[in-house]
C-alpha cells in the first residue's frame, strides 16, 4: 500500500470521527435547547400549569397516600404479632379444683407452651378494677364470670387450630375464643385493600397518561404550523419530537412534586392526632411517611407517565401533520 492510499485512509477516518462526533454534539445541543425550551414554555402560562401539576399531583397522592396507610396499618398490627392465646371459659359445674387440674394435664401436652389459670374472683375483681363499675359490681348476689384456662401453643408451630377443634368438644369448656383470630382477618383485610389499592393506583395512572396526552395534543395542535415548516426543511420526526417529550417530562415531574407534597401534608395534620391517641394506649406508635426516596419515587414515576403520555400523543398525532 502506498504512502498516498495511507495518508488518505487516515484522513478518512478522521474525518469520519469528526462528523460522528459533531453529530453527536449537534443531538446533545438540541436536547439541552429542547428541554430549556419546553421548561420556559410551560413556566411562561403559571396557572395553566399549576392546574395541570395539580390535577397529576391528586392522581398520584391517592394510591401514594393509600399504600403509606397500608403500611402503617401493617406496622401496627406487627406490633401486636404473638403466639397465638386460646381462652378457655369453663363451665359453671367445674369446680376450682377440677379447673386446676384440667390446667396441669393441658400443661403436659407437648403442643402447648403455658396454661395460666385465672379464677373467677380474680377476674371478677381485675374486671372492676379496669371498668370502673366496682359499686355496682358489690351489689351483684354472686360472681357471673367463669373460671378461666389461658393456654398458649407452641411458638411456631400451627398448634392453635387443632387445639379450639378439640377443646371446644370438651364438655368441661363452655367456650373457647381464639384471641388471634381477628389479627388473622385483619391481615386478609389487608391483603385485599392492598390489592384494591394496586387496582384503584392503575386506573389513576392510566388516566394520568390520558391527561398529559390531552394535554400534548393541544400543545401540537397550537404549534402546527411551526412543526409543517420544520418537516418542510427536513426535519425530522425525532427532531419535531423531541421538545413535546420534555413538556411532558416538566408536567410529569412537576405532578410528582405536588404528590408528594400532598402526602406529606396529609400526614403531617394527621401526625399529632394520632401521636395523642397511640399515647392514650401507652403506644409510642408514629405514622411513618415516603420518606426521600418514596418522595424521589413518586416524583420519578410521574417524570416516566410523563414521557409515556407525551410520546403517545405525539406519534399518534404527527402522522396527521404532514407538508402539503
């Protein structure tokens, strides 16, 4: 090969970097100059936009602020998860001693971890105590309450159904109450409003995107003439594309910022209430929050319903603009 072909393939290559380079630089300049662009354009009609990030930020804050309910609720009854405790209400006809010794054969049985008796007369008496209704409780001709068995499984293990199936059949048990069984049903209720949340936040983020569409498609209408003669010099769908993305990134992020607003405003009229009430039960319980990176989240996803709301304008309504 020849010092010519050389020097000619060398400055082909060169010259080839140079222009991929340029062109890169000519891409990067135009998203910067379409996102400055599009910023202004949305900030220069403030009440529009502020109805826009508004109506996006409700849409948001209602399954952000569900799910941030959820999970409290989910924190709380964490805090009341123990062993499950079965109550065991004897009858009228057994004696404290037969009471005694039903309890000392449930202790043996190697399902069950403790069996604490509670008389009749200490409960009659922690009755008054807690309800206040002791002058009243003097006058009564005897004790209506029933000895009582509380009897705890074994930790881990799935004792405790077995154990109501099979004491309930006793005759010396008048009642057995399962005192875990409302937390049972509290998490199935929960399961359920998580699920109806998941249902409820994808028909609002579908008509998140539906809004911002709408809105794109009165920013391309608005701007028609602009985009004809763009695609009259040769630009592109890309190119005519590009600042109608940012807008809808600006009206996503900026709904993403007013959820998360809204939610922690929720929550911060809902915190002294409830701070009052959990003392009230000798609870240090608070309502947690987003928090940083729920807040970044939210206004993440928004900035991504954004893009998706604006791109599905955008190329469906650019097909029908065209240079006659």
């Amino acid at each position: 090969m020849s010092a010519v072909e050389n020097k000619l393939r060398r400055e082909g290559a060169s010259t080839r970097r140079t222009q991929m380079r340029h062109l890169f630089q000519g891409w990067l300049a135009h998203h910067r100059l379409s996102a400055a662009d599009s910023l202004a354009r949305v900030l220069d009609h403030p009440f529009a936009s502020t109805l826009t990030w508004l109506v996006l930020g409700i849409a948001l804050a209602l399954p952000a602020a569900l799910t941030v309910a959820l999970d409290n609720a989910r924190a709380l009854s964490d805090r009341w998860d123990s062993p499950a405790q079965l109550s065991l209400f004897l009858s009228g006809s057994v004696s404290a001693d037969e009471a005694q010794s039903l309890s000392a054969a449930l202790q043996q049985r190697p399902d069950v971890e403790h069996v604490a008796f509670v008389s009749r007369d200490a409960a009659l008496a922690e009755f008054s105590v807690l309800s206040g209704f002791a002058d009243v409780l003097e006058t009564l001709e005897r004790n209506p309450l029933p000895d009582v068995l509380l009897l705890t499984p074994v930790p881990g293990s799935d004792a405790a159904p077995a154990l109501y199936t099979e004491l309930a059949a006793d005759p010396r048990i008048a009642e057995v109450v399962l005192d875990m069984a409302w937390l049972e049903r509290l998490n199935t209720l929960m399961q359920i409003s998580r699920r109806v949340v998941w249902a409820l936040g994808s028909v609002l983020v579908a008509g998140v995107v539906l809004i911002l569409g709408n809105t794109i498609r009165l920013s391309i209408e608005s701007r028609r003439e602009e985009i004809v003669v763009i695609k009259l010099v040769g630009g592109s769908n890309a190119f005519v594309r590009r600042p109608f993305l940012y807008t809808g990134l600006w009206y996503g992020v900026g709904g993403g910022v007013f959820a998360a607003l809204l939610v922690a405003s929720a929550l911060w009229l809902l915190g002294g209430p409830v701070m009052r009430l959990a003392e009230l039960y000798q609870s240090n319980f608070r309502l947690g929050g987003l928090g940083i990176m729920g807040s970044l989240n939210l206004v993440l996803i928004g900035g991504c319903l954004g893009l998706a709301g604006a791109w599905l304008a955008v190329t469906r309504h650019l097909r029908l603009i065209a240079p006659r």
